[in-house]
C-alpha cells in the first residue's frame, strides 16, 4: 500500500510538464492573444501546480514514506521488546498486541490512548522509544512522533490558557499532516488538569475534530501515578513466594486505574479523559529486580561494544540502590542510571580510556 502511494506521488509529479507541453500543442495559429503570452500562461500554471505537488509530496512522503509495513511493525515490536526491556512481563504482550491491533484496523473507531505508569527507570520511555522505532523509519527523530514533558509547563493561568490553545492546534496540525502521528505525553501528572483536557476531542469517538480524522492516531501517557501501590503489591507478592511472573494483569491494571481516579492534584484525576473513560490501556511497569539491572548492564555494554567481566557486572550492580531498606529487594532508580554508572566503572577502573 505504501509503495502504491508513492507511485502515485511521483506520477503526479511528472503533471505540470505534460501540462506545458499540451499547452503549447493546442495553442491555435490565429489565438488572438500574443503566443508568448499563451505560453507564459501555460508555463506559470505548470509551475505553480508542481509547486503545491512539490508541498504534498513533501507531506506525504514524510508521513507514508517514513511509516514501516505492517510486518515490518510486527517484527521489530516483538523483537525489540523482548532483547531490550527486561522485567515487563505484564506491559510487554499488552503493547505489543494492542499496537499492531491498532495499525491492522484501516478504520478504528478512535484514537489508540494508552497510559503507562511506574517509577522512575522501569521502563516507559523506553518503551515509548521501541513503539516510535517500530512505526517509523527515523524513530524518534521522526517527524510524525510528538514528544511533551509535562514538568516543563507554567501554572500561570495566562500560560495555561495559551498553552492550550497551542497544544490543540498543534496536535490537530500535525494529525492533518499524518494521520498516524504518535504522541508521547512524558510526566502527564505534572500536567494541569485543563490542559489534558484539550485533548479529549482527539481521543474521543469523532470521526473529525475541526476537519481532521484523529483516530489513526496513538497517544501515550506516561506517568508516576500509582507506582507506590504497584511497588507495594509487587513487594506482598514476593514476600509470599510467589513468582514474579505470576502476578494476575487484572490485580495491577486495578490499582493503577484506582490510582489514576483518585491520586495527586494534577495529571488524570478529574480529567475528561477518565470520567469519559477515553484511557483505553492502563499498562503497569513493575519495579526490577537486581537480576534485571544487571540484564540491562549487560545489554548496554553489548550495544557500545563495552567489555566487562561478570565480577564487573555485579560490582556496577551493586553501586545502585535497592528497597525496602530491610530487605532489598527492587532498583529504586531501575535501569535509569545503568548508562553513567557503568561509564563510571570504566574510567575509575580504566582511567586511561
């Protein structure tokens, strides 16, 4: 489909030139306007219509030409996943199959909104980072993938309300550009409630928002909004014995919806999008494990090409901190420091490089 598309696009290009030259063929002898002024008709019409030709190209090829296949998407979701996140056992299979649900459905009656809570370093942005991968050939530099931290707004009221009319018409602007954008909205529990509210429109089950169809469209929230609960439970759970892995989706997907209704001033409580109930995966990051920082320390060094023993492994492991103070047990920081402590570890232990 894709490469149907740009077929077209180039044919269309090819227009203004045979425009020119059927102009100039059925120009008559005894035109009563001057031939040069026939043909600079033709000439300027020719060129303007290649310049509008030239801007949707550009659009189309931004957005389609960039946007993988379907089984490419497939591929690289399942792959990826599995090789560089570690310890989501829950979030993983929830991503992955409602995604390619999502991208199957030529028509979905709306916009995918998927929000992704835990704490700092289990995973969120970095699984936002293997989505953006999979749909796009340029990841996240992407110009279809849209990135707001919500720590970077002003709680002026003036702020706030030019902010929200400019988050509005950039998020319609940039669905009229690619109707498969994907936004990314970092630390959505920073954000005021009014101003997540602006997003209800393209979330919603419309069809068109001011001309614009939203619902190939994904959102992604991502928030500390329940992590504590979610800790807690993960913590009951292991000091009962029982495995990690066999924590029921439907126990953790509660709590962090509860969470998300009832916990902190800002972000998704009393927004539109939870009283409507637009919020279509409430998707948990459990806290990791030391086993799984040192998989993250392993595949770091892999991917820079970094050599360490496994008594360097461990060393770099141990310098991060766990909890509960009484029994540790998770990586307070997760895998969010693995890339400046095992850098660290080189130049003390490695001064020279």
């Amino acid at each position: 489909m894709i490469s149907e598309i740009k077929a077209i696009v180039d044919w269309l290009m090819r227009i203004p030139l045979l425009w020119i030259f059927v102009s100039l063929l059925l120009v008559s002898p005894t035109s009563e306007e001057p031939l040069s002024l026939v043909i600079g008709s033709s000439i300027v019409a020719g060129f303007s219509y290649l310049g509008y030709v030239k801007q949707w190209h550009k659009m189309i090829m931004e957005c389609y030409g960039e946007r993988r296949e379907l089984k490419n998407i497939e591929e690289r979701l399942t792959t990826n996943f599995r090789e560089k996140l570690f310890g989501q056992h829950l979030a993983v299979p929830i991503l992955v199959n409602v995604v390619l649900k999502h991208k199957r459905n030529q028509t979905p009656r709306k916009a995918l909104t998927l929000a992704l809570h835990g704490i700092t370093g289990t995973g969120k942005n970095y699984a936002s980072s293997i989505i953006a991968d999979a749909l796009f050939e340029q990841g996240m530099r992407s110009k279809n993938v849209h990135l707001i931290n919500g720590n970077l707004h002003n709680d002026d009221p003036s702020f706030i309300n030019t902010f929200k009319a400019d988050l509005f018409n950039w998020i319609k602007g940039n669905i009229s550009t690619c109707g498969d954008s994907l936004f990314i909205f970092d630390e959505v529990d920073k954000l005021p409630v009014q101003v997540i509210d602006v997003i209800k429109p393209f979330v919603d089950h419309n069809t068109k928002v001011e001309g614009v169809d939203p619902r190939r469209a994904i959102f992604m929230f991502l928030s500390n909004t329940g992590s504590e609960r979610i800790n807690r439970h993960t913590l009951e759970h292991n000091q009962k014995q029982k495995s990690r892995e066999s924590i029921p989706i439907i126990e953790i997907e509660r709590i962090v919806q509860e969470a998300a209704f009832n916990q902190g001033d800002g972000g998704f409580k009393d927004s539109a999008l939870i009283s409507h109930h637009l919020i279509d995966y409430f998707v948990p990051f459990l806290p990791l494990t030391r086993e799984h920082v040192i998989l993250c320390i392993k595949q770091y060094a892999r991917q820079e090409n970094i050599k360490l023993s496994q008594e360097d492994v461990e060393s770099i492991a141990s310098n991060l901190i766990y909890f509960p103070r009484n029994d540790p047990v998770f990586a307070s920081s997760g895998c969010k420091q693995i890339e400046e402590k095992v850098n660290l570890f080189r130049f003390l232990s490695h001064p020279e490089l």
